[in-house]
C-alpha cells in the first residue's frame, strides 16, 4: 500500500479493531446525527462509515459537515467496532467503522448532476454525458469488470492453447465485411485515404501465410453502417485464426474457450458440444439464421392442410410454388384482439400480405378467416401442429423464405410477449453450410453470404462460376439465445479459387489487383489451409451481465447516431486540419 492510504474502502472487518488506517474515496453519503457526523467512503471496491466525533476536534467534525457527495477525500482514523444494534450486514464492511482522527479534502466536487445509487432513474443520455460519474456506480462497474476477466480468461486459455496475440493495423486498407469504411486522409499522400479495418481478416490470413499457425487478437473493429440498436460504429471481436485444421476443430477451440469464460465468470457449466443445424434447417424450423433455441415453437409447412382451399390468396400462393406456413404461439388464445391486430401489422411490414390467427377454443376454433379457409382446413392445421385449447395458431402464405422470415420474427416477439423464454440459461448453436453467395436483386450481382474469402465446400468447386447460387460455403455461425455472437470459416488459401470468387462477384481484374493484390501475391507463396472465427465480445459480455444494451458493456459508448456524447465526438474540425489534409468539405 502507498502512503496515502493503507486499506480500500472495501477492506476493513473485525480483524483490523484498534488499527490506524488511512482511507482515500469519495464521498457516497453523508449524514448527521446525535450529534456526530458520519460519512459512507466509497471507491470501486466498496464503502466505508467513518465517523466524525467533535469529542476528537470541533474543527475537524466542523470540516465534515461541510463535505457533499462525490468530494474526495483522505481520511486518516482508528477502526472501531460498531456500536450494537448498529451494524450493516448487507456491507463487507458492516461490522466497523473508521472515527476520524484527520481529514483532507483532495479535491472537492461540483453538486453532480444525478445521484451515485442504484435505485435512482436516471436517463441514458445523462449518464453517457458523464460516463465517468455513472462509472463510480456499483452496477455499471461491475459489468466493466466482467468484461475485463472475460477477456482475462480469454487470453489465459488461448496463451495455454498455443496461440500468439498479434497486433495488426488500424491504418489500413478497405477490409470488406459488408459495411461502408471510415476512411482517414493521409496528409503525407495526398488525395489518399486510410480504411479503418472492418475486421482484422486479411491480416489474419497473412499471419496465417507467415507461418504462426495460432493468432488471435482482441481487435477493435470499424463499420460505419446504419445504426440498429445493437450496433456500434467501433466493437471488439475476438479474432482468431489456425492453420492446418477443419471447421471440427474450430468449433471444439471455441467451445472450450466459451466454457471457461463461463465457468470462471458465471460459474456455471455451459452445455457442450453446441447444437448443430445447416442453415436451410434453421431456416425451415425457426425462419432465421439467428434461432432462439430456449423454447420450442417451431415453424410447420401446412401447406398440405390447404391443398383444397378455395380461398383465393392461399390458393394463388401455392399454385406459384409458394407455401403456408405456420406455428403455434403455447397459451397464445389469451392475447386481445387489439393484440392480434398488432401481430397483423407487424407480418404486414415484414412483408407478408397477411397474417391468420386461430384462437383454439375447447371444440372450437375462433379465427375472423374461417369462413373463407373452412373450418375442416384449419382443424387439420390444428391437428398437424398439435396445437392445444388456450394456443394461438398463426399462418402466412407466400414464398417460403418470406412467411419463413415473418412466422420467425412473430415466434421471437411472441416468445417473449407470452413469457415462454426462460430468464435464466444460454443455448449455444453453430449454424452451419451457409450458401457462398447470395443474389442482390437491387444491383443486380451476387454478393459474399459473409465475406470474399470464405471458401466454399469443395464438392462445389466446379460449379463455382457456373450456378454460384447452388455453392455452399464453409462458413459458420455461432448464435446463442437468438443472437449471432460471430462468423468463421475455413478460408480460401488458394488464389485461383479466390479469383473466381472475384470473378462471381463482379469485380474487374484492375480492381481486384489494387483492392487485394497483396493477398493473390501472399498465396502464391505457399499458402497453407487456415481457417477461423471472431466472436464479438460486446455482445457476448452483453449476454452473461444480462445487460440491456450493449452500450452497457463499452466504457464510452456511442448513441444510436454514432455520437459520443461526453466528448461530443464526431466534431468539426479547423480549416487548418482541413487544408493539411487536402479536404474541402461539399456541403449537403
Ligand atoms: N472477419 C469475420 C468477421 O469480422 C470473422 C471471420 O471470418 O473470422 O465477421
């Protein structure tokens, strides 16, 4: 301990009765009463009472009475026990006190402008202005510092594993993974720019070409995409890459990675090895690629219920090779009309052209279609799904990935509107056997499924450039609790695979030679096969603190539109930056 303290503010029991102590903290309450003045010192690893007694100096109690929250203090004193009757069992310093023998005041504070305690509302824009006062608040601590051991044990495990921490640039060239680069002017090469890497994949990958067989890194990564709630414009991955090894040893690396983190941060075991689905599969069952595996629910093809309807818009459907599909929300009959058109609207914007719902009645159905879909139709759907009196059955026709992707999103939000998602507990899946490409019909291209160097399965070679559609790729997902916590893949280490690859997307040969020519050259030199994945740590940490939002889990995070709010970053700069870094600004 230095000199101008002895203990934390969280360390004093019974075995330090009759020691000096010297406490610095700040101040988390004060009070006065019977005469005394008594003062909760607080820094980050708890509180302490010391007690300002006018029997031990009238200029020193009167000192205490002029100290407000969130001043700092020294204060020296003797350790006592608390008189009875007056313990605090709910502190680990409940059993003692501190009375004061001398106090300095390293720097008093400004009346903040909310209140350092749990239970006080406080909005999110207060608090991210001054991130550093709701820092000193003993929830938004804590989820720093499980951060802070998560990424401890990461790098425990990975070091014993064999693997070498790498730092790679941040100054660096377009590293695409689907979103729009920050670009930096580079003063000394005028009219160039520097991208802030989306990730640190082709990096990696060279490591990889360099020989060191085992790199991970937790890497700041950069995507100036449109915010969604659960974006940042900056996030942290755990990035990872092996040589030598196929998608099964990927997936146990990470396993035992997750294992530990959750064993030595939660203390709980974590179910291992995670469920498995293909991604047409996923897409069949739960229509997303991101299933919530925590409750069941699955979606069902009715088609066949509905092989005789007349009803027009089903009928049309499925004469266009589409499908109806459906699921059963469990005790769903309970929710309101005005509820049930509420689910209307949200299929609607999804993209469906409707939504049926059938409330299943002991004997009866209660659906506003029965009319025209036929009770007989809608019992065999009963029948099919096993729905039960008090379920809610809910139908979209259309083409199967569309009433696939609204019944998804209707089975999330219903999952949790009804309560059928346990609190507790995580469910671990790799989604598996992506498709290599997918079909932009806006620009009219094929475009990566995750990202250009992804290699695709190798039965699917020869057909590559010919029906770039049917590839499948070697990639995966990992997903827990319905949410993508990272990709990876085995990737190409070939260069005239990945050539082709760039020949399926559309990128010239000029192009391809400026954007990655450095990467084609790095694989003429003996390539080996490699492969990975890069869990997102923002997330994952989001997930085990329970949190809600990942702002909670970034010490200075950014709003919704990019913003710091504390730093005000993004800012203008002067004409003088502007001028050096050769940059007029076109007004909009
Ligand atoms: N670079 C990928 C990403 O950022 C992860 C990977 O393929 O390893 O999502």
């Amino acid at each position: 301990m230095s000199l101008m303290r002895t203990h934390t503010c969280g360390a004093l029991g019974p075995q330090a009765i009759g020691q000096k102590v010297k406490l610095c903290g700040w101040v988390h309450r004060r009070r006065d009463h019977g005469g005394l003045t008594f003062i909760d010192l607080r820094d980050r690893f708890g509180l302490t009472q010391v007690v300002f007694n006018p029997a031990k100096g009238a200029g020193l109690h009167s000192q205490a009475k002029e100290l407000r929250p969130e001043f700092c203090l020294r204060v020296e004193g003797e350790v006592s026990k608390r008189p009875p009757g007056t313990e605090n069992p709910k502190l680990a310093t409940g059993r003692v006190e501190v009375v004061a023998t001398s106090l300095e005041i390293l720097n008093p504070s400004a009346t903040p402008p909310f209140e350092i305690a749990e239970d006080s509302e406080i909005s999110e824009e207060l608090r991210y202005t001054h991130r550093y006062l709701d820092l000193r608040r003993e929830s938004s601590r804590a989820i720093l510092f499980m951060r802070h051991k998560v990424l401890q044990v990461i790098r425990r495990v990975l070091d014993a594993e064999g693997f070498i921490e790498v730092e790679t640039p941040v100054l660096t060239k377009s590293t695409p993974e689907g979103a729009r680069d920050y670009l930096v002017p580079a003063r000394l090469n005028p009219g160039k720019f520097y991208a802030l890497p989306q990730s640190p994949q082709l990096f990696k990958q060279l490591l990889m070409v360099a020989g060191f067989d085992r790199y991970y890194q937790i890497a700041k990564c950069f995507r100036d995409e449109d915010l969604r709630s659960e974006r940042q414009p900056e996030f942290t991955q755990l990035d990872l890459e092996m040589s030598f090894i196929d998608e099964e040893e990927i997936y146990a690396l990470t396993e035992r990675v997750f294992a530990a983190v959750w064993k030595e941060v939660l203390g709980e075991t974590l179910a291992a090895p995670f469920s498995r689905l293909t991604y047409a599969e996923s897409m069949r069952r739960f229509g997303t690629d991101k299933p919530d595996l925590r409750f069941g629910m699955e979606l069902a093809d009715l088609t066949p219920a509905f092989g005789e309807t007349s009803f027009e818009q089903f009928r049309k459907v499925m004469e266009s090779g589409g499908a109806v599909k459906g699921f059963v929300a469990t005790g769903g009959a309970v929710l309101s009309g005005k509820a049930l058109d509420a689910l209307t609207d949200c299929a609607k914007q999804a993209g469906a052209k409707g939504l049926v719902t059938v409330r299943v009645g002991k004997g009866e159905l209660i659906c506003p279609m029965i009319k025209h879909l036929g009770e007989p139709a809608l019992q065999e759907a009963v029948s099919l799904t096993q729905a039960k009196p008090g379920d809610l059955l809910l139908l979209v026709a259309g083409d199967e990935e569309l009433a696939g992707s609204v019944l998804g999103a209707l089975r999330a939000h219903l999952g949790e509107q009804l309560h059928l998602i346990p609190e507790t507990g995580f469910s671990f899946a790799w989604i598996t056997d992506f498709p290599l490409f997918r079909f932009n019909p806006e620009l009219k291209r094929w475009d990566s499924e995750h990202h250009p160097f992804t290699a695709p399965h190798p039965e699917d070679l020869s057909i590559l450039e010919k029906d770039p559609g049917k590839v499948r790729s070697r990639s995966y997902d990992l997903v827990v609790n319905g949410v993508e916590l990272g990709s990876g893949s085995i990737r190409i280490h070939r260069r005239e695979v990945q050539e082709s690859v760039f020949r399926v997307l559309g990128l010239p040969a000029k192009e391809v030679e400026g954007r990655f020519g450095f990467l084609l050259n790095a694989f003429r030199y003996g390539a080996p096969p490699h492969g990975g994945i890069a869990p997102g740590i923002d997330r994952l940490v989001a997930l085990m603190a329970r949190a809600s939002s990942i702002r909670e889990v970034i010490a200075f995070p950014k709003t919704q539109r990019a913003v710091d709010l504390m730093t005000d970053a993004p800012s203008e700069v002067t004409e003088e930056q502007l001028k050096e870094a050769g940059i007029s600004i076109r007004r909009r």
